[in-house]
C-alpha cells in the first residue's frame, strides 16, 4: 500500500534551479539582438516609406504626410542610433571625436563609481542602519553557543596567536608597558585600588593574622638573636655595673620585650583595637586625602618605572609569549578546550544579558564608524583599480549587457517620436498656411 505514495513522492517535480550566470548573460545576449533588431528594423522601415513616397505617384497632401513623418522618425531614430552607439563603440568604425566614450573614458568612470558607492552609499548612516537591524551581538552569542563553534574559534585564535606574537617586537612591547604606568599610576593611580583591597582584607580579619605574624617573628628573631642581644646591652651598661650582673638585666630586658609581645598577641589586646582603628583611619585617609592619593601615584610610578621592575615585566612577557606560543603549538594542549569554553560561556552570557549585547552593538557600531572613512578611502581606490584593470572592450561589452535592451528603447522611442512630430508639424504648417487641399 505504501509504494503508490512513494512513487508519487519519487515523481513529484522537483524545485526549479536558479539559471547559472551563463544562463543568464545568453538570456541578456538574446534580449539585446532582439531589442537591436526591432530599433534598426523600425529605422529601415522609416527609410523604406520615405523612398516609396517620393516615387509614389500621387504627391498629395496625406502622401507628403506620410513622407514628412518618416523623415522626421528615420532622422530621429539615425540620431539616437549614433547616439547609443557612441556611448559604446565608433559609429560605424569611424574614428568620430567624442565617440566610444566607455571605452576611452574606462578609468574616469570606475574613479567616479568608486567615489559615489563610498561617499553616498557606504554612509555612516546606512552602516549604522545595517548594524542595528543585523543585531551584530545577538548573531555572535547564537554562533559561539552552537556546539563546537566555540572550540572551532578557538583553535583558529591559537593558530593565529604564534604569528602575532612573533610580530610584536620587544621594543614594541616596552613601549607599551612604559605608557601603561602613567595610565595605571595616573593622578588617582592604584589609591582606589589599595583602599578597597586593604577594606577587604580588614573585613576577612586579615590584617590581624598578619599583625599575628608579625609579631611571631619578631619573638622568633628575638629567640634566635639572644645570645646577641645580651651582649650588646651588657656593652652599653655603666663600667661601675658588675658584670655578673650584666646577664640578668639583660634577660629582665628581653623577658619585658616578650611579654609585651604576649600581650600584643592576645585578640582581645588593645593595641589589636588601637591597629583596627589606625587602619580604619589609614584607608579613609587614603579614599578622601588628595594628597595621601598624590603620594600613593607618585610611589608607584617610582617603582613600576625603575629598571629593575621593567626588567621584570619584561621576562615576564618572554615567559608569557613563549609558553603561549607553545601551549598554541600544542594541538592536545589545555589551551583550546579552555579557551573554547570560555567563547561558549562568553556565547551564553551574551544571549541572557540584553545591556550587555547592547553594549557590545553599541561598541561595534562606534568601531565600524571610526573605521568608515579609512574603509571608504579603500573601497574607493579598490572599485577604481579593478575597473582600470579590465579590458576597454569587455567594459563596453558588460555595460551595453546591462543597459543595452533600455538603451535600444530610446532608438525605438526616437523614431516613433520623430515620425509623430515630423507629421504633426507638417500638418501644423499646411494648416497655418492653408495649403491643405482635399
């Protein structure tokens, strides 16, 4: 029972195919000779009644009409003959000035037609529209969520990043780094940065297990150093002190130190509170002080500027560019399905958070428009050279393609116009002066 449907399936007709480009220009080719041989048959009609008229035996009135409109249409349609002819060839061979004018004018006008699609075309305009329909944000997050489309990307990025890397000289690279310190220890420099870092480390109790440890050390060094310190405080007692008497002030002098130290180390100390509140007042010093800020921006310009730091960003960005390059260099590296997930979560963010493809549009179209004037510049010398760079003949041929069927329309029309204005102003003239005879 099913094999009747099937077949009827297997003999419905198929989807028509788009004709292919040779199709298509032996479509025009043919449109063209037709259109051609309508004009110059109208035209040679037009001659052939003006000399069957002037041999017509009887010269009337209506005769002679006829004969002015077909002069009138043969003159107009020979005109507008030479004039589409000349648009695209010689009339006849004949080197006529001003004639071929597609062929000799063939760099001017790709000049000009590259200057009008980039200066009134491509617009910043149009750019703008088109990016706002495109919804550029929106077509990257569905690309980059498809699965593997993330991981493809990625491994196209690694294989570019080698070269890249490899284009970026060292000296490239210090310069960058030296205009990145003013920029990060600018006029308000890290302060920011340094306030909001030390709050977080007061909220998590971190500056007290650093105080902690500070103060370990201390006991430890004094532990250590013991021996050491006796004797230089036996060397600063009075000559008059007895020096077995040396040994036990000095030992009542570290005891006193460590016990102290003990004290220090208890949670509850008050010189715990005292270094919460001194921090307290050091970050508000630091958020709301000019000058404290000043300080903090011109210390770390000292330090990030001084040789021996940019010595180190610079094994650092050896380190880096190597290891990259070999992590890239890797097909079964880490890298990929890293960088892979992260284009994929990068995709999903996009698509949940509408403010931030917005953002992302609104930087693509910003892009696009700082780019347009160099890219209209481009478009421009590009349209320019590849029309110098045809051949004359084949630029007339390929226009006279396109136009040519509307452009025999104006031979046509030139001749049936003339015919109707040769035979209207005959029969205007005849009336005014009455020559009409019935």
């Amino acid at each position: 029972m099913t094999e009747p449907a099937s077949l009827a399936r297997n003999a419905a007709p198929s989807e028509p195919q788009p004709p292919s480009p040779e199709q298509r220009e032996a479509a025009q080719r043919a449109s063209l000779a037709r259109h051609r041989a309508i004009a110059t048959g109208l035209l040679v009609l037009m001659a052939g009644i003006v000399i069957g008229t002037y041999y017509w035996p009887e010269q009337d009135y209506w005769t002679q009409l006829v004969q002015a409109a077909a002069k009138a249409g043969f003159v107009g349609g020979l005109a507008d003959w030479f004039a589409v002819t000349a648009l695209f060839r010689h009339p006849l061979g004949l080197p006529i000035p001003h004639t071929a004018i597609i062929p000799r004018q063939k760099d001017r006008i790709g000049q000009g037609l590259g200057r009008f699609v980039s200066r009134y075309v491509v617009t910043e305009t149009e750019m703008r529209r088109l990016l706002g329909r495109v919804d550029a944000a929106a077509a990257l997050a569905d690309w980059l969520r498809t699965p593997g489309n993330g991981r493809l990307a990625a491994r196209h990025i690694l294989a570019a990043l080698p070269a890249f890397l490899a284009a970026v000289e060292d000296g490239r690279a210090r310069r960058v780094l030296r205009r990145l310190v003013p920029r990060v220890a600018g006029r308000e420099g890290p302060a920011p940065l340094v306030a909001r870092g030390l709050r977080l480390l007061i909220a998590g109790g971190h500056h007290q297990a650093a105080l902690s440890y500070a103060l370990g050390a201390i006991k430890e060094a004094l532990r250590e150093n013991e021996a050491t310190l006796k004797q230089g405080v036996a060397e600063r007692l009075p000559w008059y002190i007895p020096r077995w008497f040396d040994s036990k002030v000095a030992g009542q002098i570290l005891g006193l130190l460590n016990g102290e130290l003990e004290k220090l180390g208890q949670h509850d100390s008050e010189i715990r509170r005292g270094f919460d509140r001194w921090a307290e007042r050091m970050i508000a010093e630091i958020e709301n002080s000019p000058d404290r800020r000043a300080q903090i921006a011109a210390a770390a310009r000292r330090v990030l500027a001084s040789q021996p730091v940019q010595d180190w960003l610079m094994s650092l960005w050896h380190g880096l560019r190597e290891a990259v390059a070999a992590e890239a260099a890797d097909p079964k590296g880490r890298m990929a399905d890293r960088l892979g997930e992260a284009l994929a979560n990068l995709g999903r963010l996009l698509a949940e958070d509408e403010a931030m493809r917005g953002r992302l549009n609104g930087v693509v179209s910003e892009v696009a428009a700082a780019l347009l004037p160099r890219g209209q510049e481009g478009l421009s010398r590009f349209m320019a050279s590849v029309v110098e760079g045809w051949d004359a003949r084949t630029v007339a041929n390929r226009i006279e393609l396109a136009v040519g069927k509307d452009l025999q329309y104006v031979r046509i029309n030139g001749t049936l116009v003339g015919a109707l204005a040769g035979g209207a102003v005959f029969a205007l003239l005849h009336w005014w002066f009455g020559h009409v005879s019935f």
